[in-house]
C-alpha cells in the first residue's frame, strides 16, 4: 500500500519487469 515498504518494493519489481520487457 502507498507509504509501505511493500509498495517500494513493487515499484522496483514494475520497473525491472519493464526493463526486461523492452530488452
């Protein structure tokens, strides 16, 4: 949820899920 820890971290999974992704 937003202001957790858990959201951070889902925020970097999205990131690298994109990245792979576009690779």
């Amino acid at each position: 949820g937003p202001g957790s820890l858990g959201e951070q971290t889902e925020r970097a999974r999205s990131m690298v899920a994109i990245s792979e992704t576009e690779t």
